[in-house]
C-alpha cells in the first residue's frame, strides 16, 4: 500500500483564483484529487481537471517527474448526474496520451471510495 499526506487546495494561493478540487492525496507516485459533493454534477469534473492541470504544470516547473499518474475522483453522497460516468470514461480515454495521464472516475460513499483506493493500492 502507499502512504499518502493530504494535502487541502484551499490553502493554496496560486490556486485559489481557479475551480479546483477540494483536496488531493500526494501518494508518491499517484496523486489523488478529490471533489467531495452531496449531490455530484458535470462542473465537478472540470474542478478536478482544472486541478489536475495546475498540478501537471506546478510539478514540471519544480522538476516532479516521479508521477506515474493522476487519479481523479467526484466522491459524492447521494445521487450523481445521469451522464457523469460516460463523461469520467471520455475524459479518462482523452488522458491516455498525456504524460503523466490521469484516471477519472466517481465514488458513490465511503465504500466506494475504499474500494478505488484498494484498486489502486492507496493506504492513507
């Protein structure tokens, strides 16, 4: 398992001007990034890719290149809308070609949040 120190974006000034992500998880060679949400919706995604994307440049101006990948995930409570998965797969499809490349996908509830964290070997 990897060991991961979160890190709040809400601290973070250079970010702040934009939509980001509530937190991110820096797990060595995976970064996490969580939008957490009751109800999720499509501009949760753009938060998590706009959080994504300052991330990609902020490491490759201070020389990170240990990132293998970003994982990216709406971590929602109650319902999500109706075409979220088929935007995290065509989101996920697109990232296949960027270096690091980053995985979108939703968690319904802690469970589900558990089990992307066990899929990808994350421990916090």
């Amino acid at each position: 398992m990897r060991k991961c120190e979160k890190i709040d974006l809400e601290g973070i000034e250079e970010i702040k001007q934009d939509k980001h992500a509530d937190y991110m998880l820096d797990c060595g060679g995976v970064i996490v990034v969580v939008e957490e949400t009751s109800r999720s919706k499509l501009d949760d995604v753009n938060k998590i890719e706009n959080t994504i994307n300052w991330l990609r440049s902020y490491k490759i101006q201070n020389n990170h290149n240990y990132i293998r990948y970003f994982l990216g995930i709406v971590h929602h409570e109650r319902g999500s809308d109706p075409h979220l998965e088929k935007v995290l797969r065509y989101r996920t499809q697109q990232e296949q070609k960027r270096k690091p490349p980053a995985i979108y996908c939703s968690a319904r509830c802690n469970e589900g949040l558990t089990k992307i964290f066990s899929e990808h070997k994350i421990g916090l």
